[in-house]
C-alpha cells in the first residue's frame, strides 16, 4: 500500500496544510481518506480530479468532509464528456443529506446520489477495492469511525477523530503504521470523547502494538513538536509528524 498525505491540519486548514485527507493507492485502487477543507486542491497534485475510486468518511465535521461540496461541483457539471458515473462514498449514517444541506442549492434533493454512490457505515469488515476494511466507532461527539485497511499483509489504522477508546486499540493492534489523531496537548486540554493528546496516541500505540506511529489532526494553535515528545515518552517505537504530500509505502 502506498499512503500519501493530502492535508493533516485539524479543525481548519493552516497556512501549510489543508485539512484532514489521505490518499491509499494500491493495484490501481485510490481510497480517500476524508476530504476537509482544502483538500480537493491538494488531491489534484497526486491524483486526476476523476481518478479516485472510492472515498472514505471518518466522520461529518466539516475538517474532514465539506470538499465533498466541491467535488459535487466538479462531477456533476463535469465539462469533458459528461456527466460522472457514481463513485462510492462510505460514511456515517445521513451522510447525504448532510452533505446536500452543506452545498444549500443542489439541483435537486437526489443530486448528490447522481455522482456519489452513498453507503451507511456500520462497525463491520467488508471489501473497498483490494483492500479489506475494519471499521468501529470511536470516541467523539458525532457518529465517528475509526479505519483498519489489511492488503497483501500489511495494515493501516487511521483513527479519524477520536478520545480515548478501546475500539481504537483493537484496531490499531499490530498496524504496520497507525495514523492517529493528537489535536490536543498533554496538561492543557482534558475533555473526554473529543481528541487525543500526543502522550494517549503513543499510548494508544503502545497499548496495540503498532510498528510506526504518524501524528496527525494537529490544530494550527497546537506545537506539534510538544506531541512527538509526548508520545515518544510511551511508545517506543518511531514517530513523526504528518506533513503535506508526504508519502508512506506499507
């Protein structure tokens, strides 16, 4: 599996980043990870405006889901050869009705499903593509799911946006690299159920025996370099910052 960051920033885009968007490539296939604010504009430098195959929601914040709108815009009023066929779009329950009140003006109640083929999330394994997907609900204030992507023997766990949770730790166990969320900061922000600091992501890591650990969701108001010595506190193995356009083979 390849993985490539689109933008990491979280809760609204930073002036280096936009928010939260992964791109995982594997025999052809191109799975996205979410698509926040500014990431259908970052996506173009790695990938065609129509070359995905399939999209992911973690969940209905708009950091990680309102490009959805634009991309609206771009397969529906398509200018070179049509109209898109419908790609697959999983999220959580009332994905496209949230969605269509987003966008405010869509042509009809219905347009949205005339280009993305919705499918309601559930804690479940079934198949995107070549890959075999896991997903569970996490720990936030919305209807929110954490991704466990399995290919030719390897594992990506992304959390989405996440508290504390014993759901995570399951599906994190053993990644080969687990894409986790650390918004908050140790000693300065404690609500439950919302966000992780970087010392609970290393822990969480740690907890599940994950092989590489990849911070990300980091809010512009937040020293990310804080959260990698958080975390490096409690996990032993490697971890780093994500960063725009970086890219992972796993």
């Amino acid at each position: 599996m390849k993985l490539t960051v689109v933008g990491c920033s979280g809760s609204f885009p930073s002036a280096e980043s936009a928010c939260s968007s992964y791109l995982v490539e594997a025999d052809g296939f191109r799975l996205l990870l979410d698509m926040g604010n500014g990431a259908l504009g970052e996506l173009q430098r790695h990938c065609g405006l129509y070359d995905l195959d399939a999209i992911f929601l973690s969940h209905l914040h708009a950091d990680h889901c309102i490009d959805m709108c634009a991309y609206f815009v771009a397969r529906y009023y398509r200018h070179d050869g049509g109209r898109c066929a419908p790609i697959p779009v999983y999220g959580p329950e009332g994905t496209e009705q949230r969605l269509t009140t987003a966008y405010a003006d869509t042509p009809s109640a219905s347009s949205m499903s005339e280009v993305f083929d919705f499918h309601t999330v559930k804690p479940s394994t079934f198949d995107i593509g070549p890959f075999t997907i896991h997903t569970e609900r996490v720990a936030h204030p919305v209807e929110a799911y954490g991704i466990r992507i399995e290919h030719g023997g390897r594992v990506l766990t992304y959390s989405g946006d996440t508290g504390v949770t014993e759901s995570l730790d399951e599906l994190a166990r053993d990644s080969d690299l687990f894409l986790c969320e650390a918004a908050f900061t140790h000693g300065k922000e404690n609500i439950p159920d919302l966000h992780l600091n970087g010392r609970e992501a290393g822990e969480t890591a740690a907890r599940a025996g994950a092989r590489r650990l990849v911070l990300t969701h980091i809010p512009p108001w937040t020293d990310p370099q804080v959260n990698v010595v958080d975390a490096r506190a409690v996990y032993d193995g490697p971890v780093e910052l994500a960063v725009p356009r970086k890219t992972y083979e796993i």
